[in-house]
C-alpha cells in the first residue's frame, strides 16, 4: 500500500498531534543536534533526515505548541520531530496508527539518540561542523568496530537450519491471502458507549451477509477504510505472518468464508478470505549463505542495543507520555 508524501504527513500529524494534545505545552529547551535514523539501520544513512527534523521548520508548528515525547539526556524528542521521522515511510506512519506501534517506533528513535552520544562523547563526529552523511558513516563503523562489532564465529549446522525451518517466509515467497475487509473504525480513546455503538453496526453488517447480501456491495457502501471502499472491500493479497492480527483472523478460514465480528486494532472488521497461496521456500542448500548473514546481523542488532541501553543508564533516557513508556524495556541491562 503507498500513499502520497503530502498524505503520510497529514495523516501522521492527525495521529500524533490527536494524541498529544492531553498533554498541553511544553517549554523549549535546546536545539536538537541532527538525529541518526533507524536503529535498524547504520546511524550514518540518517544525517539528512535527522536535520530535517530538527533545523526545517514545520508548517504545524506554528498551531499546535511543541510536545516532548521523551528526553536522551538534555535532549528533547517532540511529537513534531516524531512526525517528521515517520513521514519518511509510509510503512512507518500505517504502524504509527496503534500505540504499540508508536511505542516501538519511539524505542527505535531513541536508540538512535543513544548511539549518536556514544559517538559525540568518544569524538568520533566532527567538532568544527555540521556532520554529514559521510562524517555519520565513518563515526558509525568506528563505533560498531569498537563496541558492537559482527560476529566472527559461524554458528553450527543444526543451527543454521533450525532458523530456515522457522523463518521460511525469509527464503522464498511468503504464503500469502487475499481478504476483503469491512471496517467500522473507533476513535483512539473511544469511551465505551461508542465502542457499543460501532459494535452495533458491525453485527448488522454481519446479520446482513448472513442473509444473503453480497459482501463486496456492503464493503462498498459501509467500509469505514476509504482505500477498501472504492475497491470494494478488496485489500489484495497480504502476507499474514507480517500482522499477527490478519494471521489470527484468516487462520481458521476457508476461503469463499467471511469471518464474524472481529475486534482490530481499528475497531471491529469482517474478513472475507478470497485466495490463499502457500509459501514457496527455496531448498536450504541454495539459501545458506543468506541464513548465515540474517543470524549475524540479529545478533549485532542485539549487541547494539545492549550497547546502547548500558550508555542509557549514565545519560538518562525518560519518556514523558504515558502510554509509551515501554518504549524503554524494563530489563534494559
């Protein structure tokens, strides 16, 4: 699914600024350095987007008054600069709709906070400028090498094949569905009056389908998700093992069957599940090498955040919004 930049951004602020206004103003403190971006990612691939959220000024700003999400230290992370990370992709701002989802892509910002003290505080970045992406890159590998580098050792057979047999969605085509949706969609902090409400309609829709009527006619005219809505309800095909709610809503399925009211992250929905293909795994042979690469960069990602969480402890990391603040694990080491 994609969506326009000038959308994402729209949508992006509706979902943060919706949520932060509880939380009233906030006052300024500093100028945020640029910030890396994903921690998934090298830090150095992030520089541009980092000073994007920190030195451009943004339309919402002068309406809604700067909320901080969390501190890495004196520094502010605001829903503003939350914004403009996501906006970057699409992806981010659809996950950005749940607060797991937000919680998550916090965790992810602060990591990156954390990573780029490590390398102020070790002089890695330049002193006398700006950095750039070039100065983010070489401060990044010299990190890595010096505190996270990958590992050297190569895991045993059994174990590299124990990770094929369960990640086969890694090694060939996923298996796949294609549903039909109708939606009936709650605010964030629905009260329970209107989640009763919502529920309502969802079971007429149900009683409807049940009867007889077609279910792309009734996606068309009662879907509450615009993109379904003009196709009918027709979503195309998904990868369930990527949403552990599709996965669980089209399991027990067959397809030509619609499902009951089921309570989403969005409200309440009826699935239709129109196709289903099989996984397509490659054979292991053909695949090691790739295996052999996806366990070491899981095991550096681990060892970066390790890294990362022990530098929280002496900076000091908070998060200032409720709701988010597993943001920051509770067994950080």
């Amino acid at each position: 699914m994609s969506i326009s930049t000038n959308t994402a951004a729209a949508l992006a602020a509706a979902l943060l600024y919706a949520g932060a206004a509880s939380y009233g103003p906030v006052s300024a403190a500093e100028t945020p350095a640029p910030a890396p971006a994903a921690v998934s990612t090298p830090p150095a691939s992030a520089p541009a987007a980092g000073q994007a959220a920190s030195d451009q000024p943004a339309a919402a700003s002068a309406e809604v008054p700067e909320v901080v999400m969390a501190r890495v230290g004196s520094r502010k992370i605001t829903v503003e600069q939350f914004m403009r990370y996501i906006t970057q992709d699409t992806r981010l701002v659809l996950k950005a709709r749940t607060v797991p989802g937000k919680t998550e892509i916090l965790r992810e910002i602060i990591l990156d906070r954390l990573l780029e003290e490590a390398m102020i505080r070790q002089g890695l970045l330049p002193k006398d400028q700006t950095p750039n992406s070039r100065d983010y890159a070489k401060a990044y590998q010299q990190l890595e090498k010096q505190n996270f580098p990958p590992p050297a050792t190569v895991p045993a057979e059994e174990v590299l094949y124990r990770y094929y047999q369960q990640h086969p969605e890694a090694f060939g085509i996923p298996g796949m569905v294609r549903v039909s949706q109708i939606q009936f969609r709650l605010p964030e902090k629905a009260d329970e009056a209107a989640k009763a409400a919502t529920k309502a309609k969802a079971d007429s829709a149900l009683k409807r389908l049940r009867a007889g009527e077609s279910f792309a006619d009734l996606a068309e005219a009662l879907t509450e998700n615009p993109q379904a809505k003009v196709a009918k309800g027709d979503l195309g095909f998904l990868q369930p093992e990527k949403d552990a709610w599709l996965k669980k809503s089209v399991e027990t399925l067959k397809v030509g069957q619609f499902s009951e009211v089921l309570e989403s992250p969005t409200g309440y929905e009826i699935i239709l599940l129109q196709d289903k293909r099989d996984a397509m795994v490659a054979p292991y042979a053909n695949v090691r090498e790739s295996i052999l690469q996806r366990i070491r960069q899981e095991a550096q990602a681990k060892a970066r955040e390790q890294y990362a969480w022990k530098l929280a402890k002496d900076i000091g990391v908070t998060v200032e919004m409720p709701e988010l603040k597993g943001a920051v694990p509770e067994a950080a080491p």
